[in-house]
C-alpha cells in the first residue's frame, strides 16, 4: 500500500513540476552581426541538414527590414538559406504600392535590399504550393504554405519584431504562420478560413476581414503546422530583433515613424514565450521624448493582438510563461 502511496505522488510532483515549467527566453542587448550568433549558439540547438532563415526582406520602400549586413554572419554560419513568400496585399488601403505580390518584382526589392550579394535566396511560393496538416481545426482546416518548403529540414524563425496593421505586432507567431503561407494561404489565414484561394477583388471585405479573432486564432493554429512540421524533421528555434519598431510591419511601404529606441535580440525554443516576452518588454518601456510606446501598445490593443498569443497557448504551441536569460552578464 505505501508503495502505491509513494508512485502516485511522485506522479503528482512530476506532473506539478511540468506545469509549472517556464520556457527559457535568451537576451542580449547587443544588436551586432556577432550578437546574432552568439545568442543562436546559446540556445544550445544546432542547425542541421538544409536550413531555411525565414525572414522578411521588406517591401519596396521600407527602410525598417532587417538588413543583410545584420544577419548575414548568423545565415553564414547555419549555411542557410534566406526563405520568403509573395505577399497578397495589393491595394491595400495602408499601402499603395506593393512590389511584392508578384515573384518578378519580389526579386527585384530582394536584390535592390542587398540579399543576393550575401547568401542563396528563395521565394517559397514561386512556383507552388503545398498543404500541411494544422491541429487547432477551429477556422482552417490546414495550412497552406510555399511549396520550397518541403526543401528544408530546419528552420531558423528570425522575426523582426514591431507593430503591424492587422495583427496588431508582428513576431514569431506571424512570421511561422503568415510569413511562410503562400498567397493563397495568406488569404486563408486572414479570412479565417473562408477564402480558400486569393481573390484580390475581395481584399478588404467583411469577407476578407471580418473575424479578427477568427484571424488571429487562425494565424496561432497555422504557426503551429509549421512547428509540428519542422519537429518531424530536424528542429525549429525563434530570433526576434527588437530595433527599428514602428506601429507598422515591414510589409508597408512608407511605415509609420519609429518612436521607440532599439532594445536587443532575443531568442528561444518557445515561440509563445518569445512573443510574450517581446510585449512584456514594449509594457514596460518608460515614456521619454526619445523613446515612447503608447502608439505601439494603442496598436497592439486595438487589432486584440495579444489573443494570437493566448490562443497559441491554448493549443498547446507553447507557455506565456518564461525565464528570461541575460547573456550579456
């Protein structure tokens, strides 16, 4: 009978220490080429086989993308590859002039960036598209991605961290989910499930943007299809930079002014946590003349986009829950 007694409480000891288990956040405040690296290496999670860095080069006229003399050391490294999509926000009422819906001009702002001279660069979506299995069916019923993405065996998510019109910021969680869709799981994921393929004549529409819960759930459920996807092969990790942060994404050509002083890298094997911290950190920045949050913060409240958070939590994706890690000390 005691021996029963004793299994059963380590049971329940082992099962309370796995609840409460906070998922580690990395921090460096040092945002150099070197910094990048080194906090990629303190993840302790080696890149493996072909590796993809999905990352986003910038629309045509955004001066905010992360820029290849940045990154190029940490892509080097890896021996990766910088891995994009089109996007399919053509006239868009915040942006007029989106070079990037068509794989031609993407890689003419891709080159015009500077990319090309460092490292290999691939549209995912160029040529096709492959569905992937998604397990939170709530709004889709799978993800639909660039098909260059059945060429790689691990991904490095480097997420530029910043406001964005609809989702409210964009981090890990968008990057995973409508960074890796193709363009018509853009529109998929946007209209939370009711546009199965791009129809641009419905862009803007109740149709289209009508359940901006609906939209970011959706956003969290195909984030996770990417995840599970790359933990069936060799491995997933988070980078999110925290420099150059308007209110809006990078994918808006002329983005809003940036208030906020550059704050570091961060980086984790949790993309939930990551997010998370990253808005913790935007909460407690203090108002100064040179660095105010309050319209990045208005933002976030106003597009709820804190509930891609919670809800990727919900689905098991990850914890909100976190240790954060200097390196730096």
């Amino acid at each position: 009978m005691m021996k029963k007694v004793w299994v059963v409480a380590v049971l329940v000891l082992m099962a309370s220490a796995s609840a409460f288990a906070q998922s580690k956040v990395f921090l460096t405040r040092d945002i150099t080429p070197e910094s990048l690296v080194k906090i990629y290496k303190a993840l302790g999670v080696p890149a493996k086989g072909r590796v993809a860095v999905k990352m986003s080069t910038g629309e045509g006229s955004n001066p905010n993308y992360l820029k290849p003399e940045l990154v190029k050391d940490l892509v080097l490294e890896v021996k990766g590859t910088v891995v994009e999509c089109n996007t399919a926000y053509g006239n868009a009422p915040q942006d007029k002039k989106d070079e990037r819906t068509t794989a031609e001009n993407h890689w003419k702002v891709i080159e015009r960036h500077g990319f090309t001279k460092y490292f290999p660069v691939d549209i995912m979506d160029e040529y096709d598209e492959i569905r992937i299995p998604v397990k939170d069916q709530s709004h889709i019923k799978y993800d639909i991605v660039g098909g260059h993405l059945a060429n790689y065996d691990f991904l490095i998510a480097l997420n530029h961290f910043k406001g964005h019109p609809m989702g409210g910021y964009g981090g890990a969680l968008k990057n995973l989910s409508i960074g890796c869709a193709s363009q018509n799981g853009k529109a998929y994921i946007h209209s939370a499930g009711k546009m199965e393929k791009l129809d641009m004549s419905k862009l803007w529409t109740p149709e289209f943007i009508g359940d901006q819960d609906g939209f970011l759930e959706s956003m969290a459920a195909a984030a996770q299809a990417v995840v599970n996807y790359f933990q069936r092969q060799e491995g997933i990790i988070y980078i999110s930079v925290m420099n150059n942060m308007s209110i809006d994404c990078d994918c808006v050509d002329h983005p809003a002014p940036v208030k906020l002083e550059d704050y570091g890298i961060l980086a984790s094997t949790d993309p939930v946590a990551l997010d998370q911290a990253c808005i913790d950190i935007i909460n407690q920045q203090k108002v100064t003349p040179k660095n105010d949050p309050t319209d990045l913060l208005k933002r976030i409240d106003k597009q709820h986009g804190v509930h891609t958070i919670e809800h990727a939590a919900k689905i098991g994706l990850g914890s909100r829950e976190y240790t954060l890690v200097n390196i730096d000390k």
